[in-house]
C-alpha cells in the first residue's frame, strides 16, 4: 500500500486539506464538496492525491466532481501524469476523472 501525505502544513486551504484526510467518510465528502464549491486551483495537488488513496466511492466520486470544476490547464496535465502511477487506484480514478 502507498501511503501519501496530503496534510497541509498551513496556508488558506488547510481546514479543507485536514479535513480531506479524516477519518470520518462523511467530513471528507463536505470537504470534497466544499473543494468543488470554491473552485480554489490551489488545491488540485491536493485533489489529484487524495484521489488516489480515497477509500470511499462517493468522495471519490466528489473529488472528481471538485477535479472537473477547476481549469483543465491545471488539471489535466496532473491527471495524465498519475496514469503512469505505480497505485492501481491513482491509475483508474485519473482515467475517470479524465473521461468526465
């Protein structure tokens, strides 16, 4: 298993990167949502790598929604760079997130 650290060491969007690694499914899908709410590109890093350790389907489902609402400049370049991901779950949610 690959453990990937997306604890946010400050900043503006650290409530909601906290909030991302909880270990309540639910706090982590409002904050998916919230993500996708305020549309911060600040963020995608964060999105893209969450997206590939998340063991909920409906938060991944929210991160990809969140993913799709920021700028394809931002995104898809990260996207296409996890299908190369050793991590069978970054592989398949950056395909997902791609096709969306």
């Amino acid at each position: 298993m690959v453990v990937v650290n997306t604890t946010n060491r400050g900043g503006p969007n650290a409530h909601l990167t906290d909030a991302l690694a909880a270990a309540d499914p639910s706090s982590r899908l409002r904050a998916a949502l919230a993500a996708g709410t305020g549309r911060d590109p600040g963020l995608t890093e964060t999105l893209v790598a969450r997206c590939a350790v998340e063991p909920d389907f409906f938060v991944r489902d929210m991160l990809t929604w969140a993913l799709c609402r920021l700028p394809a400049e931002l995104t898809v370049p990260r996207l296409v760079n996890e299908l190369g991901s050793d991590t069978a779950q970054a592989r398949s949610q950056a395909l997902h997130t791609l096709s969306k």
